[in-house]
DNA sequence: CACTTATGAATGAAGG
DNA sequence: CCTTCATTCATAAGTG
C-alpha cells in the first residue's frame, strides 16, 4: 500500500488528537510508555527478589503459606494490621517439669490421650500449657532418653555415632556453592513467568485470572488509560 | 478540532498499515495488549508475594539481608546433578507442597488409590516422590488437621497455646473472604514501588534503573516490539 | 561473639 | 484412621 505525505501527516495529526484526548485506547504516548516501563522494570526487580526470596525460604520445606520460616501469620489478623509474630515456644516451668518428670518415670508406657488430658490439666495449675505441649515434652523425653541410653552403651565403635542431633556443627545446610543459582536467577524470572511452560512455579502466578488480580490490572490500566 | 469522516478513515487505514507492519512503535495489537495485561497482573501477584515475604521478614530486627545468607537453597531443586545433602526422608518441594495443600483443600475425602497415582505423576514433575509419599502426606495431613482443631476445640483456656500440628485448614489460599489484606496488597504494590516514598522497601527496587534491570525491560520492551 | 547444648516443635514414616 | 517413632528444625541458654 501506499501513503503520500500529506495522508501521512494528517493521520499523523489524527492520531495525536486521539491520544491527546484518550480516545484511541491502544496507544500510549511516549511519557505513557515510560511509565510502564519503569514499572514493568521494577516488577521484574522485585520478581526477582520473591523468586530469590522463595527459593531460600523453601530450603526450609515448612513453606505452607501461612508459615514463613519462624514466623506466623496469625490469619485471624491478616487483615490490614498483619500481625506476623514470631513463634512462641512453651517452655515448662520448674514446677511443671518436675511433675511431668515424676510422671514419666512412673509411668509404664506412652501417656494416652485421656492421660494427657489430665496431666494438662494438673499442670495448667502452675502455668500455661496445652495438651500438645504435654504430647510433646512425653514424646522428646521418650526419644531422647533412649538415644542417649543407645549412645552410651555403644560408646566403643564410633558405628551409629552418626547420630544427628547433637553432632550438628559441620551442617551440611552451608550453602552449598550455588553461585550459578544466583545467577541464573534472572533468567528464572524470564523464562518462568514469561512462557506458558507447564512449571511448577507457575502456581505463584496462578492469580492471574483471579478477580483481585484483574482488579490490579484494571487500576493499572485505567491509570494509564489503556481500556480508553 | 474537526475531522472529516474520510479523514479519520483514511486516518485509520494508516494506522492499522503501521500497526500491522510494526512502524508504529508506540501502538500495540490487542493481542499485545493481553499479553502485556496478563504479564503485568502476573507480576503484580508475584510482588505481593514478596511484599507479604519482606514483612515477615522485616519482623527480625536483625534482618539486613544477612537471613538471607544463613538460608541455604534447596539441594533437590538448586542444580539437577548434585545432590549435596542426601536425605533418607523423603521432603516435598515447595512446588509440590502447594500442589498438595490445594488439592487437599479442594478434595473432600480420601484421595483413593487411582487419585493418588495421578498426583504422585503429576507431583513428579516437580522433583522425586513416589506413591507412598502422597498418601502417606494425606494421612498425616487429615490426622493433624483433625486432632489440631480437637486440640482448639477441647480446651477453653485457648490463648497463646503454642498450637501446633497444621496451620488451620480454612485460612490460607482459598481465602473466600476477609481478603481486605490482600486487596491492599495490589495497592501497596502500587504505592509503594511507584513513588518516591522513604519506604525502606525501596532497597528492594533499587535496582530499577541497574543493568540488569533494564535489560530485562529491554527484553520485555524487544519481545513487544515497543522499541520500534 | 562464636560455638555448643538443650529442647519445643514439625513431619515423614511405620504399626495396628 | 489412629498412635507412635525417628529425624530434623530452629532457637534459647550456657560456655569459652
């Protein structure tokens, strides 16, 4: 097809009216343009760092939404005051101790559920406690007080001295040398969320088709006039 | 101004004539238009991730950064080949464990043996598992769901019970409602990366304006064609 | 302050 | 499905 000047320059002159006046919804002006770009630019950025983020988090396999690492989120107030506390760990007061202490060296065999009801609440007496706490304490007591028994009958081969547990210093949890992750980290961000690949970290983005998402899209382009 | 409808047809005609061949370079196809669309939204939902992580996180006082040297990346997901630290047990990835919380909120009872082999196939997508490890997931699932809402339930004294054992089983992604939290989020992603405000989150997008950074809008920015 | 120990809690797996 | 075990995390407290 051809095109003389002078159509050119009007449909030029006629473009700009339309853009001036936001009437033709699929062209940004150059200022528009811009400004999108910043903010793809920083949604890639910030991408990033979740990918980043996630993937350092997820090395502690509790990433369950809720929980973050150490942290909670209590969900009954995640509202806009986004109490995320750190955890709190029972901890048995002296007297509580010695009771359970008695408790288990009496006892015969594991607590029961009814047992532990009781204890619970004989305990709750002299401090704050739940049942689970009780579980809990009977089920470390148990499983420690055996391991050291095995390690001090055993103590002549070092054979099952590979016991976990108290010989966690030289942790195989240091890193390890992943330079190439980090760097491959911004290529994930693009291959990831710019392809239709069946990945699995396509969950992340699994909003996208959500109303709240398309509400974010929706304030974005109305912002820059992109639905006219 | 006034424009002739011969004027604004021809006026279109060009238009479409530059769109279609991609001398228009400020002008975007529907079809890029979506594309743009979807990726922004998606980007818009993987920050609020990040917002929601840089919280959490923010909580530590002694979060520079440095948490996220102590954290090591995941040796099943980092590089394919080398297994660093060789686990007997099995552990789900974080793909695979949001994969397996959706699909246990969504199911209403028992997986069956045919269902689990689809999961236990599709979850091998994401990293090693067998059979065994899905129903064996179900099984703890369901029993710690139950016995934690028993646990909440049973006692008054409620409180700070260091509960434990499963973060409830409606909060979460389903999130019907209560979503104030998230609806805020799409805005403060807004807010707080496109402006210039003293948020300390602004570390996060320092890199904006980096190389990196704008290679990537640069690619997004080739991939659309906006750079003419 | 770095390192170790003690311990509440989380969780995959096994037994019944 | 329920109970129990074994292992592993994460962290506070203790120690050099």
């Amino acid at each position: 097809m051809e095109w003389e000047n002078q159509e050119m320059q009007q449909a030029e002159e006629y473009l700009q009216f339309q853009i001036q006046n936001g009437l033709c919804g699929k062209v940004m002006t150059d200022v528009q343009v811009e400004e999108l770009r910043k903010q793809i630019v920083a949604y890639a950025a910030i991408s990033e760092q979740l990918v980043e983020l996630h993937k350092s988090m997820s090395a502690h396999h509790d990433f369950t939404g809720m929980r973050l690492g150490n942290l909670y989120c209590d969900p009954l107030s995640a509202s806009i005051g986004h109490k995320i506390t750190a955890r709190q760990r029972w901890t048995p007061t002296p007297l509580q101790l010695q009771i359970l202490e008695n408790i288990y060296e009496q006892g015969t065999g594991t607590p029961g559920k009814q047992k532990i009801k009781e204890i619970a609440s004989e305990l709750a007496q002299h401090g704050q406690i739940s049942e689970t706490n009780v579980y809990n304490w009977f089920q470390n007591r148990r499983a420690r007080s055996k391991r050291k028994l095995q390690a001090s009958t055993g103590s002549g081969n070092g054979e099952s001295e590979a016991r976990s547990e108290d010989v966690g210093t030289k942790d195989k949890r240091t890193k390890p040398a992943g330079s190439d992750f980090v760097d491959n980290i911004a290529n994930r961000v693009e291959s990831f969320y710019f392809q239709n690949s069946e990945s699995g970290i396509d969950q992340l983005i699994g909003k996208v088709e959500s109303s709240r998402g398309y509400d974010s899209y929706t304030n974005l382009a109305e912002q820059y006039g992109l639905l006219g």
